[in-house]
C-alpha cells in the first residue's frame, strides 16, 4: 500500500532551508527503509514536506509515522545545532 504523508513545520515556520532538503529527504529515506517500507518520492518547501511511501506489507502506518517524525526531527537537532526550535 502506498501513502502521501505531509508534515508541516510547528507554526508554519520555514526552517527547512533548500539546500539541506535533500539530506534531509535522504535521511527520511533511511528511516523508511529502516522501517520495513520505501520511500517513493519527497518534495517540498520551507514550512512542509511531502512523502509517498510504500509501506509494503508489514509495515503499520502509526509505525511509520512514528519513526519518521522522531528520526527527522533527532537528525536536524544533531546536525544543525541552530535549529534547536525545530519542531
């Protein structure tokens, strides 16, 4: 099964900057991977980002998102030392 899954910034703030986007997506794609599913495709903008994952068959959704958002977030935080707010 594939989903669209779309994460925006806490308050709308525009903290993903262009040129980190795609090690950010590339991280994503760890996790996903890492999770049992793949990642199809990602995209966005400053204040969100969108993702289209085949979750493949065991893979549950709250699993998924869980380890997404906790992972994302844990690498800007570690990578980025000025992005301390992010959420």
């Amino acid at each position: 099964m594939r989903v669209h899954l779309v994460w925006s910034t806490r308050h709308r703030e525009k903290w993903l900057d262009p040129e980190w986007r795609p090690r950010l997506y590339a991280c994503t794609a760890g996790i996903v991977s890492g999770a049992g599913g793949r990642l199809v495709c990602a995209g966005g903008v400053r204040d969100h980002v969108h993702l289209y994952v085949d979750l493949g068959e065991r893979l549950a959704l709250s699993d998924l998102v869980g380890a997404v958002k906790s992972g994302t977030s844990r690498w800007i935080h570690e990578t980025f030392s000025h992005r301390r707010g992010f959420r």
